[in-house]
C-alpha cells in the first residue's frame, strides 16, 4: 500500500469518527452535527499529542478558529514537562499566574508572573461581559493562566488562545 494511499485510508477513518461522534449526546453541544469541525479537532489532538476525546472537550471553535479551555492548557504543560511550576495565587478580584518551566535556580529566575484584577479587564473591556460580572474571579485566574503559559511554553501551546481571548 502506498503512503498516499494510507493517509487516504486515515483520512476517511477520522471522517467516519468524526461524523459518528457528530451525532453522539455527548459531544460539547457547540460541536453537534459538526462533523468537519470535530474532524478538525482530532486532526489538531493528533498534533498536539493529546487524546482526542479530551481535545473535544476542551478544544473550542470560537469565531471559526480554535481555542483552548484553560484546563487542557495546564494539563498539556504537566503532560509534556511534569517538573514545570505552576502556581497561581487568587482572592478578592485579582489573580496572580506565575510559571516556569523547572525548579532550578536559572528556571525560577526565567520564569513569569501574570498579573490580572478588575483594574485590567475593565481597561480592556471585559468587565461588563456576562462571564466577568457573575464570576469575576474565575474569569480573572483563566486569563493569568493563559498569559503565563503562552508567554513560558509557546512551543506546547502551539499558538492557542483561551475561548474568553478570542
């Protein structure tokens, strides 16, 4: 069999799946009777080395492009580097993210902290949205979350944003 000929076999393979798990109950409700989009995000957990069904739950289509939960960022940075170090300090509207990619002396020091309150959204306009006004202080940690790992492992995240960032 050639290469092509078995890259045609997967291809129609995760086109099968993808339609079965359109129809399945439950799969997100964002992503029923989807099929392309689901096939899009097996395609996208293949390449990021996750299990798919964990990609379907936590890879987003959010204005027709992918983002992550804040969730799977975190479990695909203990996944790759278990040794990483994350930390994130919360409480009354403000959140503090830092990360690093080791407890070394020179991975601490090269590490980063992201800082987020209500001071910040409202100056990007986030304060009044819906998410932000019935739990603020999620909000607050997902967005300290994001900002950290997107600034420390860009090469596991492969460029993805949060649902809320998009």
């Amino acid at each position: 069999m050639s290469d092509i000929q078995l890259h045609q076999n997967s291809f129609e393979i995760l086109e099968r799946k993808a339609l079965t798990l359109s129809k399945s109950s439950i799969i997100p409700a964002a992503l029923k009777n989807k099929p392309a989009d689901i096939a899009v995000i097996l395609m996208m957990a293949m390449e990021l080395d996750i299990p798919q069904i964990q990609a379907l739950g936590g890879i987003n289509v959010i204005q027709g492009r992918a983002s992550i939960s804040p969730q799977l960022m975190i479990a695909m940075i203990r996944r790759k580097i278990p040794s990483a170090v994350i930390k994130i300090n919360d409480g009354n509207l403000k959140c503090e993210c830092f990360m690093a990619r080791g407890s070394s002396q020179l991975e601490l020091e090269q590490g980063f902290t992201a800082h987020w309150d209500m001071e910040r959204a409202k100056k990007m306009g986030l304060s009044t949205k819906d998410n932000y006004l019935k739990q603020p202080g999620t909000m607050l940690r997902w967005r300290a979350v994001g900002e950290a790992a997107r600034i420390i492992f860009p090469d596991i995240l492969s460029g993805l944003y949060l649902p809320d960032e998009l």
